[in-house]
C-alpha cells in the first residue's frame, strides 16, 4: 500500500509541473505559448507591428514617418516619367530633377515648384543665385545646396513636403533662409554663419546646424 501510494504522489506531481506550461482545449489538443509571441515587447514595453508602428506601455501608437533614418522610413521611391520635365536643368537615371541655378542672381526672386513624380535637387551657386527665391518640394526627396558666394540662398523660404528634405549653407549664403519642415525627415547642414531659421513642425526628425 505504502509504494502504491509513493507512485500516486508523484505522478500529481509531474501533472502540477506541466499544467503551468502547455494548455488543453475543448477538443482535448494541448499547445504552448510561442517564442514569438514573446518577443514582440522589448525591455521598455514597446510592441512593433509588422508595418513599423509601435505601441507604447501606456497604449497609444505612433506611425513611422519617411525618410530612412530612425524613427523614419525608408524614402519613397519617385517613379519619374518618360522625358525630362522642362523645368529641371536635366535628370539623373534615378529620377533626381536637378535646378541649376548656378551664376550671380540666376534664379534671384524666382519661385521653385519642383515637378511631381520626381525627386528634387536645387544647386544655388554664386552670389545672390537664389536670394529671396521661394522653392517648393515635391512628394520625393528635396535638397537645396547653397554655395559659392553671399546671398546665394539668402531670404530663401524652403517648404518642404511630406518626403525627405535637407539644405546644405555654406558659409555666408544662407542668411534669412526659413525651412518650414513636412512631416519626413528634415535636416540643415552649415559650414558657416548666418545659421537658417529651420522650422521642424511634425517632421519624422529634424536636425538643425
């Protein structure tokens, strides 16, 4: 009686060290939590989905922005079209429209609409190249390069869209410049003074000079 018991009382004992770890179903069947299941929190709580939204401890949600640095996305991909539109310089074969606006005063005053379904790059060059210029940005990725003398971006108003958007200032030509940010990834890069006016609004990330 005594070793019938002892058999008894371990085999409770193995049934009370499973149950913890696998779960029957109606039908009988038994599963076990997953690996992955686990490893969508991280060590602060946080939960990523697969479309790179992630929930915080506290519930609420946020949205990746573009512009391929984090907490941004990767850029968007400007699909282009079958010729050259007539308002860029000329275009690469990944469908960057390049603005050439290089010479004293070329594109001094001017507004700047960058053609859709491209990618845009404005180069200001010289001495008052761009001075009081309005440059608007497409849905793609947009940078404006200020080089080559005072003013060549001076009282420029940059207004970026909802991709990626820099400005690169050399010294001494970007005096008055004001970025107004979207909602990508927004950065302004100086060699030198005056330092542009950069405003981040919802932008993904923004860096400033």
């Amino acid at each position: 009686m005594k070793r019938t018991l002892f058999w008894i009382g371990i085999g409770i004992v193995a049934w009370n060290a499973c149950e913890g770890d696998a779960t029957v179903d109606a039908q009988g069947a038994t599963s076990t939590p997953s690996a992955s299941a686990a490893q969508t929190h991280g060590a602060g709580g946080t939960t990523t989905s697969a479309g790179g939204s992630t929930m915080n401890a506290g519930g609420s949600s946020t949205t990746a922005g573009v512009g391929g640095s984090a907490p941004c996305g990767p850029d968007p991909v400007p699909p282009g079209s079958s010729s050259c539109p007539a308002e860029c310089s000329s275009c690469t074969n990944d469908n960057v429209c390049v603005i050439d606006c290089s010479g004293s005063g070329t594109c001094d005053g001017a507004t700047i609409t960058c053609p859709p379904d491209y990618a845009c790059e404005i180069l200001c060059d010289g001495v008052d190249a761009c001075d009081v210029a309005t440059v608007n940005c497409p849905d793609y990725s947009c940078s404006l390069v200020c080089s080559g003398g005072n003013d060549a971006c001076g009282d420029v108003n940059l207004n970026c869209g909802d991709a990626p958007c820099y400005v690169d200032c050399a010294d001494g030509t970007c005096s008055g410049l004001t970025m107004q940010c979207g909602t990508g990834f927004c950065q302004a890069t100086c060699t030198g003074m005056p330092l542009p006016t950069v405003e981040c609004g919802g932008a993904c990330e923004c860096t400033q000079c």
